[in-house]
C-alpha cells in the first residue's frame, strides 16, 4: 500500500467522534478531529494550517512523541482494536507541506516595539518565540550551542529525528523575524542584568535540565563511563564521522545501558549503529515495568540490542578506563510509591559483565547552582525544579519559565505547550497585567 493510500485509508478509520478523547491525550491541545476530517477530503493545505494553529513543529512531533501514550493512546478504537495512526497521519501532512514549500507560518499580528529574551532553543523556547512572534513582539533566542534545537538536536539521535525537521522549524521562526544568538551562554555571555540593560522586557527560561542523575557507585568516575546525555551530545556533533568508521571509538566494542526508557533505547541504538559488536541493556525490574515505550522496545529488539532484567549495577570496575560492571540479581517486593513493585537485592548474587563503554540513562536534574546562585531564582523544593507560579513567573516579575525545568513531565510536545503557555503570559504581564 503506497504511504497516500495508507493515510487516506487511516484517516477514512476515523470516528469522528463528537466528544475526541484523542484531543484530551495531546498536551498541545491540538484539533485533531479537524484535521483527520481534512485529510480525507484530502485537503492537506488546510489539514497543516489546522494542526500549525497549536504546534509549530508538527515534522518532529510526529516523529518524537510517545503517541501510545498521548493522543493514539486515548483515541476510542484503540479500546477494543488499532487507534488511529495519528502521528503517521500528522507526519505525512508535515513531510507533504515541506516538500511542497508551503509550510511556512507569517506573522499575523502588529509589530510590537516590546523585546523578549528566551534562553534555549530546545522545545519549551521554540513555543514561547512562536507564540510571541506570531503576536509580533520583538523575540530573540540565546543558545550556548552553535546549532538551533537545543534537546532535539544534540538529545535525539539522528535515526529519530533528522536535522531536515530541525531546519524547518528554524526557517518558521526565521520567518517569523525570530533573531538568534548563538554560542551565548545564560550566565556567562548575559545574564538577567545584561539582558535587562539590552532593554527585554521579560525573559523566559527554557533551558531545560543538563545535570545527569548518578549512579552513585565505585568506578562511575572511569573513562568510557557516559551518562546518556554526553554520549548522544558526542554522536550527534560527529555523526558522519562515526557512523562512516572514520573514527573507531564505538566500533567493534562492547556497550552496557543502564536504564529503561526511551533514551535508554536511543542509547542503545545508536551503538548498534556505530557498529558495537555487543549492547547489553541493564534493567533492576521486569521487562512489564520498563517506562519505554512499546515500538521503541520492538525496535531495539529487531536491531539485536540483549537485555539484562532483575538487575543493579553496583560497581565499575577497570584500571583508568571501563572494564567490567558488577552487578547484583533482584527481585521484586511491594508496590513503592510509584505503583511499581519494589525491587529487592538478592543476597550473594553479584556477577561481572565485561564491557568497553558504560553509558547511564537515569534522567537528568536541574543545576541549581546555576540558577541560584547567579541569579537568586527560587528552586521549588519538593521538585528541585525552578519554582513557577500560575502564570509561569518565578520569583522575579519578568522572568518566566517552563519546560522540563519546571515540569515533571519531561517530553516535547509538553515542554512546547509550557513554552507557548508562558508566552500568553508574557503577553499579558506585557500588556499590563503584572
């Protein structure tokens, strides 16, 4: 069946349901129903138009989205059957808009003499620039890297999700009169003061978490151990380098994950196609209770990736470099606090698996000291997150925030909704609204 005939049949699937609970799973709010109602009158201009009105990046949520999870994952046939492919549907509307070169979203407002300062171009600062560009106030996105995307573009690898979408998105915002600086460092280059003194009327903080959580055991200090974030950072700025064996650093060695969601997988992945002759993923649960998401699963399944479940690192052993990972066998108790059973170490189980590299996916925090110490923003205790208030303001009147370093849900489509939320809030405290 060719892609067109997919999507018109997938889209022809739908119920039209007068109450869309696929709607209420989508954090960005999005008209699916409209849409799907587009596309099969195969009117795919409108169907884009629809979808862009809530989503500025429609090419990468379709690609990156737990959609099991979130509008596939609530959509009424998949009760008793199949959901509808939205994301498949979404996807094919976005590649079609870009093919076609009519994807770009104009501002639609007034220019506005205000000047906004977003720190990160990752998800959260792409929302907050897109809505307030649209409303036509005078944005500019600070980046510490030398290349828009932030998260999308240095967190997931480009197998998921290609620099093409990346650059798409970039040129929307560009469109939008969007400036950028880039290799401007928040805390270095400018900090809220400079920013201030450069006449912004507000800043909005979508810089997102770059502290990796730590094993904590003997030996995480040795070469080749790698928290996830590092090492897709790594492969992502040298992609072409490894991927064609120019550089032999991965290839032909042995890789040990730890962890069990979707970066994880992406961890995992990646080294298969860097040519790892092993990848061995690590996991003190079942396979039942790893928060990965089902096709990411399969997927690392079906490229060979081996998984160890019922099992915690408890050292890493090596002389300057990685060597082996001692680990010991689990089981698994009560319920804990998140619903899960607990798992419970087994007495005299330890056991070595040899290994080159090490690479831990056990999420990421905010650095704190960087935003309190510098700046004096109130750190939410019971989180460890910046602390925000209804209207997205921290502490300090012009400074808003959002993103995964305020929410607890940490993927894109909810880091984007925080964004473009801040963004009506900023235009309120703008308008007077204090």
């Amino acid at each position: 069946m060719e892609e067109k005939e997919y999507i018109l049949s997938e889209a022809n699937r739908c119920l039209q349901c007068p109450n869309p609970s696929c709607e209420k799973g989508c954090p960005l709010g999005n008209n699916i129903k409209k849409v799907i109602e587009y596309v099969k009158n195969e009117e795919f201009e409108l169907a884009y138009k629809e979808i862009t009105k809530k989503n500025i990046m429609p090419e990468i949520c379709s690609r990156v989205c737990p959609h099991y999870e979130q509008c596939e994952g609530n959509c009424i046939l998949g009760k008793k059957g199949q959901p509808i492919r939205i994301s498949k549907i979404e996807k094919y509307v976005s590649d079609l808009m870009i093919e076609k070169r009519n994807n770009l979203i104009r501002t639609v407002a007034d220019i506005k003499e205000d000047k906004v300062a977003v720190i990160g171009s990752g998800p959260s600062g792409i929302g907050c620039a897109y809505y307030l560009a649209k409303k036509g106030y005078d944005v500019t996105i600070f980046e510490r890297e030398s290349s828009f995307g932030g998260t999308l573009k240095y967190g997931i690898p480009n197998f998921r999700l290609g620099d093409k979408e990346i650059q798409t998105v970039l040129k929307k915002l560009i469109d939008l009169d969007v400036k950028f600086r880039f290799d401007t460092e928040f805390g270095d280059n400018v900090n809220i003061n400079s920013l201030e003194k450069e006449g912004f009327k507000a800043i909005f903080l979508g810089i997102g978490l770059d502290k990796p959580k730590m094993l904590n055991v003997p030996g995480e200090d040795l070469l080749n151990v790698l928290d996830s974030a590092a090492f897709l950072y790594d492969v992502n700025t040298n992609y072409e380098e490894y991927v064609e064996f120019k550089n032999s650093r991965y290839r032909h060695k042995s890789f040990v994950i730890i962890g069990g969601g979707d970066v994880a997988m992406d961890c995992a992945r990646t080294a298969i196609r860097l040519g790892a002759k092993e990848v061995k993923v690590i996991y003190r649960r079942t396979e039942k209770e790893m928060p990965v998401s089902p096709i990411e699963y399969e997927h690392a399944i079906n490229e060979g990736v081996e998984f160890e479940y019922l099992t915690l690192p408890v050292k890493i052993l090596g002389e300057n470099k990685v060597e082996k990972v001692e680990c010991v066998k689990m089981k698994l108790g009560d319920l804990d606090e998140s619903g899960r059973p607990k798992p419970i170490l087994v007495e005299n189980s330890n056991f070595e698996i040899n290994t080159n590299f090490v690479i831990t996916s056990l999420g990421n925090k905010l650095n704190q000291d960087r935003i309190t110490n510098k700046f004096g923003i109130e750190i939410d205790e019971q989180t460890g997150l910046i602390k925000i208030n209804e209207k997205m303001q921290t502490n300090i009147q012009y400074v808003f925030a959002g993103g995964d370093a305020t929410n607890k849900v940490q993927k894109v489509a909810y880091a984007e909704a925080d964004g473009i939320k801040a963004g009506k809030e900023i235009e309120k405290y703008l308008l007077g609204d204090k």
